[in-house]
C-alpha cells in the first residue's frame, strides 16, 4: 500500500507534526509513503531528513477569516486554482503509484478532488473546528462545502472526541473516527538550550502554541500581573509564531499591565521539552482548543497544566488530578489556580507525576501505530 499525505503548511505547527508522526507511523508498518506541501520549510525538511518522498504543490486554502458573501469572480478564480492543484496532486499520485490519498485538514480541497478524479479512497483528517478557534469561513459557503467533505472521504478522522462530535453534527455522519496525536517526548535534548527564570521566581510558567487571537495568550499576562498584586513572584515564557502586528500589540499589553519585565516572548521553537522541564506548569488559555498538542507534551514531561474549560482540553486534564481547569476567557479564574500551585509546590509536583501516567497509559505509541495501519486499512478495503 501507497500512501499521499496532503500539508496545508510546510512549517511545524501541530497537525503538521501530527502528519509527520503519521508518516512515520506508516512507515514503520512498511507502508509506502509521500507527502505533498503547499510551500518548503521545516516540515519538508524533517521528512526528507526522515527519508520521506516530498513534493510541492501551490494549494490555496477553501477557507477565509471573513465570511464570504455572494458569488464573485474571484470565486472563478479560486475554483480554477483548486482544479488546477488537483490535478497536479492527481499526477503525483499516478507516479507514486499511491492507492489513497490523505488531506489533513478541513481546509484544503485539492486532496478530495484529486481522488475524485483517480477515483481512489480518499480520508479526511480534521484538526481543527475553523470558526470557533480560528474564525474561518468556507468560501463557497457552509452548506456546499460540508456535502463535498460528507461526499468525498472514505473514511472522516479527528484528533479528539470533541471535534468528532462538532463534525457529527455539521456533516451528518455518525461514523467519524478519532486518532488523537501521539508526540514522542521524553526526556529534554541535552545539548538544547539552557534554559533559566531568574532565581527569586516561585512559579515558572510556559505559554506555547502561538500568539493568534484564538489562543489568548493576553489572559496568560493578565493572569501573571494578578500574581503579582497577590505577592507571587512568576516568570513567564511565551512560546509561538503568529502575525507580528499580533506579537507588538501582546508586548505592548505586557507593559501596559507591568509584567513585561517578567515576561519573556521566545517565539517559535522546533522542540520546546527544555522549556516545559524547566516550567513548573503550561498554561493553556485557548477559546476552543481542537486537542491540544502542546498539553500532551507538557504532560509527558512530568508538568501539570493549567487549561480553559473549553474544547478538548478537559478530554486531557483532570481538574485536580493530573492539572487544573478555570473557565476560559477568565484571566482571574487563571491568576488563582496558578497561586495554588505557587503556594503548594508539592501539590504541583504531584499533579505533574499523575499527569506524566496519564500521558503514558492514554497515548501509547504501540497503539498509536496500530490505530494508523487499521485506518488506513479500512479506508482501502
């Protein structure tokens, strides 16, 4: 069997490590595979180091922060680029000689289409809501584009139980199968980076995931300036890439609150372990979090995390057991479970020993490689 993986990005975002985990997954069950990226960067070049078969292809997205209205000529266009990639796609899996084609994601199209036009399996894999955590719309509009995602996927995948059950919904089907990631952290790498907050700090918090509107990280400053009123001494880490107007108006708003001196905003990191050992907690502040990748790795580290009650995230956490929840959008909520922490390091300490269990009865890589060969399975059978 020949498999097609299909990027939306070539950067290393979350479902683009979850799409490296897949191929090499697959891989690993002597599964043929090739993957197709939009544009060169670091996802191109670790599977390559990996010894994947990759190819670009210029895709456009199917979705848009604003809401498309009526039709438009620049929709004309969008279609004739859509084809136009599809067969492109199309071509290449001719060459590779694959038997199923695989879009991980619910914003491109060109995957479904090309199977459409080789007439081969083709399976949706969803990492994401589109409205609720990053305000996209579909440009052809909800109606149309759910019947050609309903109608042209042998098999629906999503990354939690959540987002399955969102898509239950919009789509009308009931058979949509969840595959949550299975990042293979262990231990930090000991010739990364050192990693240090200054040495009167009594908590050490990590922010990952990126400065987009969608994961609040401004609740995460609101929340460390309420720990200083209350006399706790944070230091913070904010790890991430989004938009640069984004990250001045986040850095602007830590000086405004008086925590930009506590505050420090890394940016993008390609492994971010040494950060989550040298935390005490991850905070999780997103308005809909799809999974929660960064979580998953926090946990596995051995440090508790502190999330909004929203989306998936109560699917990892465990409200005093393995973390802590506070409902999302409420940076005093956050601001008090974080001085719990500060003020009961063996509570905290704890809470990261049940959370690294967790993380390693729950999501095992054994099962993981498993669970990809049957999908896969399935969808060509």
């Amino acid at each position: 069997m020949n498999v097609c993986l299909i990027s939306h990005s070539g950067e290393l975002a979350g479902a683009e490590r979850c799409l490296l985990e897949m191929a090499l997954a697959l891989r690993a069950r002597r599964v043929g595979v090739c993957v197709v990226v939009p544009r060169r960067g670091a996802l191109a070049a670790e599977l390559e180091h990996c010894g994947i078969r990759v190819a670009v292809v210029r895709m456009a997205s199917w979705m848009h922060p604003v809401a498309a209205g009526r039709l438009s000529p620049r929709w004309f266009v969008k279609v004739a680029l859509h084809l136009i990639a599809a067969f492109r796609v199309a071509r290449l899996a001719v060459r590779w000689d694959c038997d199923i084609i695989c879009t991980n994601t619910i914003t491109l199209c060109v995957g479904a289409v090309a199977a459409r036009i080789l007439r081969r399996p083709h399976i949706w894999f969803i990492h994401e809501f589109g409205g609720p955590d990053h305000g996209l719309r579909f440009d052809f509009g909800a109606r149309a584009s759910f019947g050609i995602i309903r109608n042209n996927a042998a098999l629906i995948v999503a990354n939690s139980a959540t987002v399955a059950r969102y898509f239950q919904r919009l789509l009308r089907r009931r058979d949509i199968r969840v595959l949550s990631p299975c990042p293979q952290v262990t231990k930090p790498v000991l010739d990364g980076p050192a990693v240090t907050a200054p040495p009167s700090t009594q908590l050490r918090c990590v922010f990952a995931g990126g400065w987009g509107a969608g994961k609040r990280a401004e609740d995460a400053l609101a929340a460390i300036a309420e720990l200083r009123r209350a006399g706790i001494r944070p230091w913070l880490w904010v790890l991430g890439s989004g938009p640069a107007e984004r990250r001045r108006w986040l850095q602007q708003y830590a000086v405004q609150r008086g925590v930009a001196q506590f505050t420090e905003f890394v940016g993008w990191v390609p492994c971010p372990s040494a950060w989550f050992v040298a935390a005490d907690c991850l905070l999780m502040c997103s308005r809909a979090e799809a999974f929660g990748r960064v979580a998953l790795e926090a946990m596995r580290a051995g440090r508790p995390v502190v999330g909004a009650r929203t989306g998936a995230i109560p699917e990892l956490i465990r409200d005093g057991i393995d973390g802590l929840l506070y409902p999302v959008g409420r940076p005093q909520e956050l601001a008090l479970r974080l001085a719990r922490l500060a003020r009961d390091p063996a509570m905290a300490r704890a809470m990261g020993e049940q959370a690294r269990l967790r993380a390693a009865e729950k999501f095992s890589g054994e099962d993981y490689l498993e669970r990809v060969a049957r999908l896969f399975e399935t969808a060509l059978s």
